[in-house]
C-alpha cells in the first residue's frame, strides 16, 4: 500500500459541484467524494482539458480556484489555491 502523503485527511462527502475552466466558458458537473481544507478527490468524465485555470464552484456558491494534482481512469484530485 502507498504511503499517505497528503498534509491533511480527508473526509467522504457526496457534493455536486461544478468546475469551470476556459476563461468560464467550459463547466462540468462533478461528484465530490472527499474532501479536506487543501483539496477534494472528485469522480467524473472529463469533456474537456483540464490544465490552465480551474475553478470548482460549490453549492454554497464559493468559487475556489485549484490545480489538478493526479488522476486515474474517472477520479481526479484537486488542490486548493
């Protein structure tokens, strides 16, 4: 088993948000899994490049900007900025 290397645990949570990327003109819908103060593991099918930019949108309508930090097959992890 991989040694644990993020700073702060996780926990499971079942949120729908959103992820704009392109300047806000591409946005997805995404299923949050877990998630801590410093980053989320999301699950979905990208239909567009995740690089540049990227925002999650929160139903609470927080916008938080982050940054992709891995992914496999329809899992992503995120890191908040």
């Amino acid at each position: 088993m991989e040694p644990e290397r993020r700073r702060q645990v996780r926990h499971p949570v079942k949120i729908s948000a959103t992820l704009v990327a392109g300047n806000g003109l591409d946005r997805m819908t995404v299923a949050i899994t877990d998630m801590s103060d410093l980053g989320a593991r999301l699950a979905f099918r990208p239909s567009f490049p995740l690089h540049g930019e990227i925002y999650m949108l929160i139903p609470d309508n927080t916008l938080q900007p982050c940054r992709l930090v891995w992914h496999q097959d329809e899992r992503f992890g995120l890191s908040f900025l």
